[in-house]
C-alpha cells in the first residue's frame, strides 16, 4: 500500500505511537550482499526506548513525558574495547524532545524545532567548537531529507527518502533512500503493535 494518511490519534511529530517494535533491514542496492540490520523499540507513546544495529545499541530513558538521558553502548574503533556512555539531558522543549544534551564526554548537542517538520542538531566539543550539524526535514511526520554539514566547510551529505509504502494501519512498512554519492538504499520494518 502507498498512499499514506496518519490517523488521528496520532501525531506527526511521533509517527511511531501504537508500534512496539520494528525490525529493520537496509540493503544496498547495487551490491545487495550489504545488508544492515538493526531494531527500534518504542514505547506507547512512539518514542523510541531501545535502538541497535551492527555497531551500537542505545537505551532511551524518560521520565512521564521528558526524555532525561541516552545510555550509549559501542565497540570503540580504535582499542575495540567495549563502551558505555550516559548522555544528560539538560533542558527538553514542551513535547518532551531534548533541547540541550551533555555528552559523558563533555561535548554537547543542542536542538532546535519547527513544529514537527524540522529538526536541526549542532554537536559541540567542551569549548563550544562545532564539530557537525545534522538538519532533518519531515513530511507529514516522515523524514524526506537528512543534510549533515561537518565543520570542515566540505559539502554537505545530503540523504533524500522516497518511496515510502505503507501497512493497511498507515505506518511505513519500505522506503528508499539515496546519499549524495548516489548509493540507493531500500530499508524495510517488520513492526509488531501494541
């Protein structure tokens, strides 16, 4: 199914309310040996509580309403020693989204919104250096374009997502998404309800 309308008792800016779970694969398109998978767990708000993939797994932690702090755990790159990080939420907006994180490691992200339809992230060492900034652009509650711009002055990445098909529920089930070096992605979610 393809068309899309999200039903009323469910807001743009979490799409996701009513999921449980998703479990996700991203293949590339020319060359579809390299799957990604991962899972997002959500709780019955939509807001996410559980996410993993190859290389991390990230824990969502809320008080009633607020997200208060991210548990990050990862293999380093460099040692291959396993990590954990807190991430201290600082300050959260009216819907409960972070406004201003601090990082285990001292650097610092900080958010702004446009309603539901933008999300601009700047992440900043401990001196308030700009080390990136992610914007992500929504549709309707979908994300349409992610642009990551690193404080280098190189071009920005940008990722387009297209295609979107949905369950008979209206939550998007495939999308497709392109990078700026023109790797095409089809990623699917086999989601389970509340």
């Amino acid at each position: 199914m393809s068309c899309h309308s999200i039903p009323q008792n469910r807001s743009n800016c979490f799409i996701d309310q009513g999921i449980k779970s998703a479990k996700i694969e991203a293949v590339l398109l020319s060359d579809t040996t390299q799957i990604v998978y991962g899972a997002i767990h959500f709780n019955k708000l939509g807001r996410p509580t559980f996410r993993e993939d190859d290389d991390s797994k990230v824990e969502y932690r809320y008080d009633s309403k607020n997200l208060t702090h991210t548990i990050v755990h990862y293999t380093d790159g460099m040692s291959g020693v396993s990590k954990i990080d807190t991430n201290v939420v600082v300050q959260n907006d009216e819907l409960g989204r972070p406004v201003k994180m601090n990082g285990a490691d001292g650097k610092e992200s900080i958010y702004a919104y446009q309603g539901c339809d933008e999300q601009l992230e700047e992440y900043k060492e401990m001196d308030g250096t700009l080390i990136y900034t992610t914007k992500s652009i929504f549709k309707d509650g979908l994300l349409v374009e992610s642009i990551w711009n690193t404080n280098d002055d190189s071009a920005a990445q940008v990722t387009k997502y297209f295609d979107y098909r949905f369950d008979k529920s209206g939550y998007w089930t495939e999308r497709k998404y392109q990078y700026s070096s023109g790797k095409l992605i089809l990623e699917s979610r086999r989601l389970e309800y509340y």
